[in-house]
C-alpha cells in the first residue's frame, strides 16, 4: 500500500487543519482571552509536521478501493487527535485523553461532551469546539476536493465521506459536486446565524450554536444548552435548521436547478417527514399526561424527536424523566438516524425504509412464491447487490452496537441499558442518551479504555463502519 | 467542456478515461456493471437508462451539452440517439457507424442528419495501419478531408531530390497536385511563396492527394516503405478497408480467412485480392502462399492470443514487417514489456478514442474548425456560404493576410489543390493552412 501517500494526505489535512485554526486564534484576539499563544504554537506544530509530510515525494498511483477506505479512516483519526492539540495546550480539560474523546466527539459531529463546566471554558476554546463539529459534519476530505485542483484519486475517498448507501453525484466532475455540497452548507450555516442573532441571541452563541448545528452535532456554548436561552424563537430555528441539515444535500440542488419532480418523487424525503410527524404525535400524547398544556408538550415532543432523528441532540427537557413509551419512540429514532447526504449519522433513513420494503417483499412471497417484484426507491428500482448491501450493513451494524456495548461492560461494569444508550449514541453521532451516562459527570468518571471505546465507535459512525474495519485489519497484517 | 458518452461500452470506457481529466462526463448506458466500473476508476457521472429516450438524455443535460459521442453497440441505435440528442439542443454529436454496408454512404449520413462526426473504428484503424506501412518512421502523416488529403511532415536531408530546389522547380518537376504548405526552419514556420529554396534541416509539410504521395516521395528519395505485397490474417472490417485501401494502391494483397461463408463474401467486395481459406497459424500453408516475399504481415483476427502467435510465426517464416492487432490492453502492456519482435502492435479501442479526443480538443481550444495541430501549423477547414467575402473570385487576385496558405479546396467531394487560377465557389470547402490559432471567420484571411 502506499504508505507515502497516506503521510502526503495526512500532510495536507493538518495543513488545512492547521489554517482552520486561525479562526479561533482571531476569536481568541478579539476576547482577549489569553490563548492567543496556544492556538499561535497549534498552529505552528501542525504546520511544521503538515508541511513535513507534504514534502514526502510519491508516484502517482491509482488506488485501490480498500486503500481509499483506509487513508479516508487513518486521516480522520489524525485528524482528530490534531484537533485536541489547543485543548490539551490550553490545560482547560483535565486529561489529555479527554481532550481528545472531546475532539473525536466534535469532529465526528456527535456532540456528547465531557466537561462538566462548560462556561469556565475560555470562548476561543469554545469556538474550536463548535468549529469542529461544522468541519466534520461534511467532510475534510470532501473539503480538500473542493479546494485543491481534482485528482481522481480522491474519488472513492469522497464517497467513503459523504454518509448513506446511494453516493450519486450531482454533477459529473468530483471537485465541482464537492465545491456545491460545500456552497449548500455555508450558507445554510450563514442563514442559521442570521436568523439566530435576529432571534436574539448574540453573535459569539449564534455562531457558535450555528456551527455544530450545522454539522448536526449539538455542542453548545452553556451549561443549560438551549434551556438557557428560555426562548421559543430559538428553538424553532434550531428545530427547523435540525431538519434542513439532515436531509439529503441533493434536495436543495435540486430546488435550486428547479427540478422539483425529483423533489416530489424522493422516498427518502418522504419518509423522513412521515416519521417525523408520526413520532411526534405519539410523543405529545405521551408526554401531554405530565405536562398537562398543549402548547409545552407540543414544544418538548417536536424539538424532542427532531433532535433525535437529526443526531443533533440539543435536550430541553430531563430525558430520563419521560414515560417509557416516549423513550422508547427516541431510542428506535436514535437508530434511525437523518437522511443520506446529510450531515446527520445513525442508519440513514433510506436503508430503514429499504429494509421494510424487503420485508413486505418476503412476506409477499409467501403468498405468492413464485412472484418477482422488483423494489422501487424513487420511482427506479434497486439493484440486488445494493438490497444485499443494505442488509448486510444493517447486520454489521447491530453486530457492532452488541460488541462495543460488550467491551463497554467489561470495562467500565455499568448497567446494561446505560451502556447500550451511550454506544448507540456514539455510533450514531447522536450525543444525547438515556440512562446513567447521559450526564457529563458521569462520563468523565468513566475510565480510559471507557473513553478510548466511545471514541472508537463515533469515528467508526461517521465514516460508516467499514473504513475503520479495513483499517485494523491492515494494522495487524502489517504485524505479521 | 460538458460531453455526454452514450454506450458505457470498450470504446465509451476509453474515450472517458483520456478525456475525463478536463471535462465533465456524463455517460449513459442500460448495463449497470459496466456503469459501475466506469463509475469506481473514472472521475464521471453515470446514469443508467436508454439513450435514445428523451427523458434519459435530458436527464443527462443534453440541452446544454457541447458533444454528445454515442458509441453503443448498434449503429441504428446510435444515429437515433444523436438525431433526439441534436434535435434536443445537443451542439455537437458524434456517433459510430461501424457497418461495412454503411462505409461508402458515411459522407451522405453526415450532411444529411446534420452529425458532426462519424466514427467507423474499424476504418480509422486500416488508416492507421496504412499510414505504418506507408510510411517510414521519420514522416509523421495526417489525414483530412474525408483521408483524400495527407499532409506529410518530411525532415528533409542532402539526398532528398528537393534539398536545395526552388519551390516553384519541384512544383514544375512535378506535374501533380502536390502543394507544399509549409516549412519549419530553426523553429520557424515559414509559409512558403514560389521563389524559397529548401534547405537541408527543413520540416517539410506537403499537402496531396492521398494516392499521390507515395509518387512524390518516391521521385524525390525520400524514404518510404517499398511495398509490393501485403499478407492480411482475418477478413473482418478491419482487413476489408485494409485491403481495399491498398488495392487502390496497386498492392498485392493476400487474405486468410477461415470462415468459407465469409471468404465467398470477401472475394466479392474485394475482387482484386487474393482470398485464401486457411488458417493464419498454419506454417505450411504460410509457406505455401510465399510468405517470405510479403512485405508485411498484419494479423487482424478477432482474438488476442492468435494474432500474437500467427504473427511471431510469420517474423520467423521471414515476412518483413509484422503488425498484430491487440484489444485487451493489459495484452499489449504484457507484450511491450516482453519485447517480442513484432513491429507494430494496433489496439483499436485506443485509436479511435484518441482521435475522438483530439476532435474534441480542438473545439475546447475555440479553433473550431483547426483539424490538425503540428507544431506550430494549424489546419483549418471553413465552409463557404454567402457571407463570403471573396465569392467567384481568382485566388491569385486576393489579398490574404501574412502566413495562410489556402490548401485545398473540396467542391462535390472532388479536391483541388488551388493554383492561382482556382476559384471559390459557393458550397465549397476550404482548407487553410496558418501559423495564427485564431481564425474564427474565413472573411478574416481577407486584408483589410
């Protein structure tokens, strides 16, 4: 394998890593917070080994598919490990391993945090945490496409990124469709901020709350998260933001090339509103017995389940409070997760709905069993292999959920429903669970293999699970 | 350039993997693994549907896209496909037409359902096999205006009858159309006027018909192959054009086909040639058939593996110039690395999608109209309709810009190499020589 060309891609992802992080260092001059020299020397570190790697000379060589897998995997964890380099200079978290459980959590867009105070943290710390969330919530890789002048070979690398199983490009030239998705999440991202800040909040929240909104990942800036803001404004932006962030890119293009009979025949788009709708019906009914006014359960119950079903996790209300069936709603949405194309994580919606389709299809069958019926998404039939595909993810998947919740109780002995929320929340890039570990107390106290595991499964969720497989499995043929 | 590729096939692969670097590529095809190939190692898009369907093809943005190829496996297919895709606002569109029954009515297709280029793989591969025995290796040819015109690049050296001659003297030494278009010397194209002398380390570029060139050359030692007879392994398209093309020439061809059916075919369409029932591969009956006086041995069978073998055994029976045709790529690298004493090897499926590319280029450079690009030279061929300046009037009597050189004029098919006498009449083609890229009008040769 080309072990050059990883360091050259990694090489390129610290350098813009590193030009990412002049951002947070004009935040920490505006405030006059006093990280000014640690963001200066992260800087400095990335550039320097960027650079160094970038000066490695490689032969142009075409890739292989389970190479592109494992550069796209090797980088997002270097990459993480980078981002956590102002945390742990700043001395702001305790650990350095939580520095970089932090980083993994924003980088992959899940937004489960550790700190326990928020506030005590200084704002341009604050902001590289947000920033991050809205780095990974596309992409780096799918940015560096969009940057640098196309190189085929990042071909594959691209669609390792962009989440669900159908990767159909927009346009034919790969640099072009990663420069739309790009153009698409900016300004969504500028609108969000705009209207946050005529909602009320002020600039240094909005965009902040903008930003990992954006990468549906859910930091925020308070110890409260949104609860802090008492204002029913926000809530509705952030909610209708949460939806306009995890479906699929595709859809906007669309709109914007007037091409609304694709819009009308989406499935997927479909289905997401259908579930959206029909969760939070049962839900305020649910919820409406404790509240006792419409108006608040309708509020709780919506932002509720959009939170969920967008893997953002902003909470308003104690989750662990609600009646079980309203539980139970969220945790199957945990599952479920956005739309593909999106910056959203979880299963993707599209393969739940393929899934169902399967199985009315089988049950057809036994009615009928010589019948051929093709199954249809958007109006076009799917083939075999990728109802094959479909079905052998979903198994990967509840195969991964069992393990790591397995590893989990072995190191750290909490209870079983606590365990299995929080893997699923990390897998699925939700950051938002039930159970013991739902608090950030909690979660500090777990211990390091605990963190190492958690961390482990929000980067094998974003980059949708092979990725990471293909790489641990090179890692010990190297070994041998 | 946006350039939607109908057919996801052998050619459709190719011709996307040269141009895919520069431009965006839609292709379209019915198979999906063949989609999902190109899909995995090519930089395009790919939309799975029937070419021919409007919904398709607009689907793909076939109202705005600058050159729509379609290369699927049926030629019907294909012309359908660019007659919606032109009739839907496609610029320019380029089919295959490969059937042989086609071949001699390609010219009336073109104009007739408005194609801006018609591809028939299998003739531009006899082109390109014809240009390899033609010629040596120092003399680069080109062919234009339907391959009735070849424009040589001639390095010209002491023994060359035309070192050191006045043009005007070669032109008169030489009572045929022969035109010499231009001269590169230390790096300097020259258009040339009756009185400049040629000089040894000259770059030649004459322009003539194609059946006279080899006359030329030949009168003027300049080197070219001697060719008196030709052994052809395989009667498929490819040997058919082949074949024709060189008994046009006055050479001797001989064809080893196994198929009767097809042999009985072979000897009607090509009556001048000796059609032989045989295998390719079989010694004595290469011996038999004098194989030790061909001046070349081509192997054009539609398998790999045979045309290797027939042709290593030919080189070893002692025909002097082997040429194997090779479709699988991957065979032709193995082959180049084992460096076997073959001459030449032909892969089809690389020709044709080169010379698409080039076209293709040429309307990316805004020379639309520039066929052929040699150093410095650029070819040109303009139509002339009304809005011509110079309608019916003598050459000799224009007054061009410095440095084009009107090379040729095609009236009804017929080319004329222009004297001053010549006159340009409506409906007829030119075909200009410049240093300058960019005429865009045939009225900007005029002087103001």
């Amino acid at each position: 394998m080309g072990y050059r060309l990883v360091l050259k891609t990694i090489g390129k992802i610290l350098l813009l890593e590193s030009i990412l992080m002049f951002l947070p260092l004009i935040i920490s001059i505006i405030y006059q917070d006093g990280n000014v020299s640690v963001f200066l020397s992260s800087i400095i570190i990335l550039f320097l080994l960027g650079f160094l790697f970038l000066r490695i000379k490689t032969e142009s060589k075409k890739l292989f598919l389970h190479e592109n897998f494992i550069i796209v995997a090797i980088c997002w964890i270097v990459m993480s490990i980078f981002g956590a380099v102002p945390f742990i200079l700043s001395k702001e978290f305790s650990s350095i391993i939580n520095s970089i459980f932090e980083s993994i959590s924003g980088f992959t867009a899940t937004g489960t945090t550790i700190l326990i105070n928020i506030e005590n943290l200084s704002k341009s710390i604050l902001f590289w945490r947000g920033f991050t969330q809205w780095i990974g919530g596309l992409g780096v890789l799918t940015f560096i496409i969009a940057v640098l002048p196309g190189k085929n070979s990042f071909n594959n690398m691209f669609k390792t990124e962009i989440t669900g199983p159908s990767k159909e490009k927009l346009v034919p030239k790969l640099s072009q469709n990663a420069k739309i998705l790009y153009l698409i999440y900016i300004s969504l991202t500028c609108l969000e901020i705009i209207f946050l800040l005529l909602a009320g909040m002020n600039f240094y929240d909005a965009v902040i709350h903008a930003l990992s909104n954006a990468g549906t990942g859910g930091f925020s800036n308070k110890n409260l998260g949104v609860v802090y803001y008492k204002n029913i404004f926000i809530e509705i932006i952030l909610l209708i933001f949460m939806i306009l962030f995890s479906i699929n890119f595709a859809f906007y293009y669309d709109i914007v090339e007037k091409n609304f009979k694709s819009i009308i025949q989406n499935d997927e788009f479909k289905f997401y509103i259908f579930i959206l709708i029909l969760s939070s019906v049962i839900v305020f009914f649910d919820i409406n017995k404790i509240y006792r006014s419409c108006f608040v359960s309708l509020r709780y119950s919506v932002f509720s389940v959009t939170s969920t079903i967008s893997t953002s996790g902003y909470a308003i209300i104690d989750k662990n409070n609600l009646p079980s069936l309203s539980q139970f709603i969220l945790f199957i949405l945990m599952i479920f997760g956005g739309c593909a194309g999106s910056t959203s994580g979880g299963l993707k919606l599209i393969r739940i709905l393929i899934i169902i389709k399967l199985i009315t299809r089988e049950i057809n069958k036994l009615f009928h069993p010589k019948i051929i019926e093709n199954i249809e998404i958007n109006n076009s039939s799917v083939s075999e292999k990728m109802l094959y595909d479909v079905l052998i993810y979903f198994c990967v998947f509840i195969f991964i959920i069992f393990s790591f919740t397995f590893l989990l109780i072995l190191t750290d002995k909490k209870d079983i429903w606590s365990s299995l929320n929080i893997i699923i929340s990390s897998l699925n890039n939700i950051g938002y669970c039930f159970g013991n570990l739902s608090t950030s107390k909690n979660l500090e106290n777990l211990s390091n293999l605990g963190k190492i595991i958690l961390s482990t499964c929000m980067i094998i969720g974003r980059l949708e699970i092979y990725p990471v497989i293909l790489m641990i499995l090179s890692i010990f043929k190297i070994k041998k | 350039m946006k350039i939607i590729i109908a057919g996801c096939g052998k050619a459709g692969y190719n011709l996307a993997s040269v141009l895919f670097e520069n431009n965006d590529i839609i292709m379209i095809d019915e198979n999906k693994e063949a989609l999902e190939r190109a899909d995995q190692n090519l930089d395009v898009m790919c939309i799975k549907g029937n070419c021919i369907s409007s919904k398709i093809l607009l689907e793909a943005g076939v109202n705005n896209c600058d050159v729509l190829v379609s290369v699927t496996t049926r030629d019907e297919t294909n012309i359908v496909c660019c007659l919606t895709a032109k009739n839907l606002g496609a610029s320019r569109v380029i089919a295959r037409i490969r059937n042989y029954e086609y071949a001699n009515e390609i010219d009336e297709m073109k104009s007739d359902m408005n194609l801006d280029l018609v591809i028939n793989p299998e003739k531009k591969v006899a082109d390109e096999i014809l240009k390899f025995l033609k010629f040596s290796k120092d003399i680069k040819v080109d062919f234009f205006a339907n391959k009735n015109i070849e424009i040589l690049e001639i390095k010209i050296n002491k023994k060359n009858l035309m070192c050191n001659l006045k043009l005007k003297d070669i032109i008169k030494n030489d009572n045929q159309n022969i035109l010499i278009a231009a001269i590169l010397r230390d790096n300097f194209v020259i258009v040339p006027k009756g009185n400049d002398v040629i000089k040894e380390n000259d770059t030649v570029y004459i322009i003539a018909h194609g059946n006279k060139t080899i006359n030329f050359c030949q009168r003027n030692k300049i080197y070219v192959n001697k060719l008196n007879s030709v052994i052809i392994v395989g009667g498929g398209r490819i040997g058919c054009y082949l074949a024709e093309y060189l008994n046009n020439l006055g050479i001797k061809t001989k064809i080893f086909e196994v198929d009767k059916k097809r042999c009985i075919f072979l000897n009607d369409i090509l009556p001048k040639s000796v059609i032989i029932n045989g295998d390719g591969m079989d010694d004595k009956l290469l011996k038999s058939e004098n194989i030790e006086d061909a001046d070349a041995f081509i192997s054009l069978t539609g398998r790999d593996e045979e045309n290797l073998i027939s042709v290593l055994l030919a080189k070893n029976l002692g025909a002097k110039k082997v040429i194997a045709k090779i479709n699988r790529e991957h065979y032709s690298r193995a082959i180049n690395s084992l460096n076997l004493n073959i001459d030449n090897i032909i892969n089809p499926g690389m020709i044709t999608s080169k010379y698409v590319a080039r076209y293709i280029d040429n309307i990316g450079d805004n020379i639309n109209n520039s066929l052929i690009n040699i150093k410095k030279l650029n070819v040109f061929d303009f139509k002339i309709d009304i809005s011509t300046s110079f309608l019916n009037k003598y050459i000799k009597n224009l007054n061009l810009i410095e440095n084009v050189l009107i090379a040729a004029i095609i009236r009804n098919r017929e080319i004329i190499i222009p004297d001053g006498e010549s006159i340009v009449k409506l409906g007829d083609h030119l075909v200009l020589i410049s240093k300058s890229e960019n005429i865009t009008d045939i009225n900007d040769i005029i002087k103001l």
